[in-house]
C-alpha cells in the first residue's frame, strides 16, 4: 500500500533554531547544540520559522515507519537544547544480589541529579 504524501510538524520553542544542508540537522538552543545525520531519497526536512517539517512522498510501510523515527528524534533533539535531559536509573533485583557505590557530589543523603 503506498501512501501519497504524509507530513509531520514539530515546534520549535523560543530560542531554539535548525538548519539542514540536505544532510545534516543542526538544532541550536540554550543547553547547547546537536547535529544528526538525516538522509533518505523519499524523505525530507525543511526548517521553517518555528516548526521543523519531515515530509515524504510516495511512502511504502518502512518509509512511514522511518518518518515517524525521524520526527521522534527531532522532537527529543529540540527538547534536549531547550530543557535538557534528566538521567535516573532504578536498581532492582529479585534473586541475585549486586554490589552498587555510588560516586559523586551528595546532599541530605541523596545524590543530587545529573542534568545534561
């Protein structure tokens, strides 16, 4: 089955920008900057003012699938400039015992959190 043409639009908050030179995503906001390699001959980005478009034409099943990553990853690329990311880890364990220390910068007992 192939579908014609399917759009996909993500924001770009106040002070984020893009650019794509037809290979590469910059994404520039005030946590920092981060490129990613974007390239497949069905598919296309286009920066505009505030919104980064993902388009594709012609798409069979794995090109839709692709589009959908693609606007995943971008959607995390900006809100990873915008407001950083946050890194938590669980440790749980039912019949084998682990040793775990934790190294770094404490307070009241809690490590403080790590932000990126």
């Amino acid at each position: 089955m192939l579908i014609e043409e399917l759009t996909h639009t993500v924001p770009l908050p106040e002070g984020v920008s893009a650019s794509y030179d037809g290979k590469t995503l910059v994404i520039d906001g005030p946590r920092g900057q981060l490129k990613r390699s974007f390239s497949h001959p069905q598919l296309g980005i286009q920066p505009s003012d505030g919104v980064v478009v993902v388009s594709g034409k012609k798409l069979r099943k794995r090109q839709k699938a692709l589009l959908g990553t693609w606007r995943a990853h971008l959607a995390n690329m900006v809100n990873g400039v915008a407001f950083g990311f946050r890194y938590q880890m669980k440790v749980v364990f039912a019949h084998f015992p682990m040793k775990i220390s934790v190294k770094g910068d404490y307070r009241h007992g809690r490590r403080t959190q790590d932000r990126v």
